[in-house]
C-alpha cells in the first residue's frame, strides 16, 4: 500500500497530462499569458457548467470576495454576517474593507450558517450575509434568502469547499452552490475540488450590471484600456492555470463520484461508534465531499488524532480555533457562550484524508485505525 496523502493531486495530473502539456505549449507559443483564449474558454465552460449567467475570473477566492463586496459598495462601518465556524479568509475580507463583523453560530449536523440565528443579529446597519458551503455541501439558502429579503441585504455565497454541490429549494427548484446570492465567490487553491496549480479564483453572478462591476474592480477599476473609472484591485487568472482548469472541470464529475464513493466507504465503516460522529448530510443539498470531517465526543480527538499520525494516517483539524478566538478579530462583544455549537465543533472535528485517489486498502486502513482507538 502505498503512503496515505491528505491530499493527492499527481494521480490526477498523469490523467490528463499530454493534453495538459499541448495547452501549455500552445500558450508559450502564442505567448497569451493574461485573459489570453484559455482563460475566455474556461469562463465559458464554466458558466455551462454550474448554470449560470457570468463568471469572473480572478487570482484567488480571498480577492473575489472583496471584489463582491467592493462592487456591492459597502462602506466602513457597514455591519455583514457571516459563520464563526469558517476559514479565516471570509471574515478576513470584512476586517479588510473596514466593515462590521458579525459573527453566527452554525448548525452541529451540518457545520453551516445556522439561518434560525440569523434575525437575532440584524440591525439598522446590517448590509450583508455571507454564507459559507463548508466541506462541500451548501448552507441552507432559502430561509438565508428569504431573511435577506426581507431585510433588503445583499447575500454573498463563499463557495470555495463545494464547487458542484446542488441545491434544492423547498418547491423543488434547483440550483448550484455560489449561484443563488447576489454573488458566489470561490477559490481554485489547489487541494479544492476544481483546484488549479497555483492560486485562482472566480466570482459567479446572474446580473449583468453587477457582473460589469465585478469585471471592472478586478482589472484595476477599468472597462476599457487606461481609463479607470472607479478603485480596483490587480486580480486576474493567467492563462496557464485556466488550461490547467479547463482539462480538470472537465473532469470533475468523475471526481466528485470519486469522492462519494470514498465518504460512502468511510460512512459504512465508521457508523455506528460510540463517541463518533460521521457527517451529516444536509436534505436540501448534494455534497462534493472536499473533507470528510467526524465528530469526536468526551474531549478524545487531540488523542485520535495523535493515534493516527502514529499509525501514518494524516488528519486535520479544521478548524481548531473559531474565527473570534484569533487575535485580529477577537472583540468584547464576542462570547464564547454566545457560539455553542462553534466552540463544540472547534473541540470535536477531525477530517480524514479525502481525494480521489484513495484506493480501498487505504480507506480499511484508515478505518481501522479510527476503530482501533476508539473501540
């Protein structure tokens, strides 16, 4: 057997790695290195793809959630929801722009914004919620929107775990995570789903206007060449990492299959034990699986956690701090008895290795390490 990865992406390259190498030449032939056609085509399939109007390009997933925010015109001040239980980067761009932060807990079985929490944090100054799909299944958009709705606020989807994910709203309607807000905004790091060789990102969005904006900001405030007509950032997505993406998205439904099938290993596997908690699957959402993340109850996951590692199982805690814990945002306003389900989570979770590649000696390998501590 070979070593367990957290994360393997090489399997994936010797998939596709001829193909892979005539885009590349051809790019360095051409020398079409920014918005160059790979990155107009990647655009293109990618809106097929997830159903949606516009895709923005971008350098990473962190720059298209300011972008959002930049083109909605929030203003300092401006107070914008978002989890506490999250990776850094979405309150990160908050605190960057000057706005509000505040903080919602979010539901124990699925990890997401919980939306009955929502109402309790709005006020006059409210202007925005973020929703996070964490570890590749959506947050439950509905009630999310119909909150904003009728609080006239602006919804911005983060949805770097779970590109592909699905949607289903109670009449029966479908949509795809990061299209259903004012804007959806992800990250094609590479260890995501769709991931590129290096940083990337998108903004998605069905308004035209709005996708005019989200264009302009992330090519320095310009619409057309030199003439800046308002404050914009450098963010753009080079031509090499769209073929990179563009043969990966192609892909990608196989892989997110493989992902499943792995999560349904690991599910039959792990059920069942005390003290052990499987994830739990949302009914208004399909999952993508970025992590496959357990529960360790009575304060035992530090020590399976360190079973594991001696056993070469790689795993991680994501996340072990909430976002108020960290000293940048840190605030006497924040309390740990107000984030319940947070601080549970923060002291429970534990993702196991999840990719494509995992083969089934693996996945029994690592299943058996998990029962073997805490059996």
């Amino acid at each position: 057997m070979k070593p367990i990865q957290m994360v393997d992406l090489t399997g994936q390259y010797q998939d596709f790695k001829a193909d892979l190498a005539e885009s590349l030449q051809q790019i360095l032939d051409t020398a079409a290195f920014i918005n160059g056609p790979e990155v107009k085509s990647f655009q293109a399939e990618l809106e097929q793809y997830l159903g949606v109007k516009h895709v923005i390009p971008c350098a990473n997933g962190t720059d298209a959630l300011q972008i959002s925010m930049m083109a909605a015109g929030l203003h300092p001040g401006d107070e914008v929801i978002c989890p506490n239980f999250t990776y850094i980067a979405t309150a990160e761009v908050i605190a960057l722009l000057g706005l509000k932060l505040v903080l919602c807990d979010v539901e124990y079985d699925t990890f997401n914004l919980d939306p009955a929490r929502l109402e309790a944090l709005i006020t006059p100054r409210t202007k925005a919620i973020v929703p996070v799909h964490l570890y590749g299944q959506c947050a439950n958009m509905a009630p999310v929107l119909e909150v904003a709705q009728r609080h006239n606020l602006l919804v911005f989807e983060d949805t770097a775990q779970a590109i592909g994910a699905e949607y289903t709203y109670p009449d029966g309607r479908k949509a795809t995570a990061g299209t259903m807000g004012k804007a959806g905004a992800t990250s094609f790091y590479p260890s995501k789903n769709l991931g590129a060789y290096g940083d990337a990102g998108a903004l998605f969005t069905n308004e035209d206007a709005f996708a005019a904006e989200l264009r302009m900001i992330a090519n320095h405030g310009q619409q057309r060449q030199y003439y800046f007509d308002r404050v914009g950032v450098n963010s753009r997505l080079d031509s090499i990492q769209a073929a990179i993406l563009r043969h990966k998205l192609r892909r990608l439904d196989t892989y997110i299959a493989a992902r499943r099938k792995a999560a349904a290993f690991y599910d039959d596997a792990l059920q069942g034990i005390d003290g052990l908690q499987i994830p739990g699957r949302a009914p208004w959402s399909t999952h993508v699986f970025h992590q496959y993340t357990l529960r360790i109850a009575g304060g035992r996951r530090d020590a399976l956690q360190a079973h594991l590692r001696e056993k070469n199982v790689p795993s991680v805690v994501f996340y072990p701090l909430a976002v108020h814990q960290h000293p940048p945002y840190a605030h006497a306003r924040f309390r740990d008895e107000d984030y319940p389900v947070t601080m549970r989570l923060c002291s429970e979770v534990l993702s196991l290795p999840m990719h494509t590649e995992l083969t089934e000696d693996q996945l029994a390998y690592i299943c058996e390490a998990v029962r073997g501590f805490l059996r």
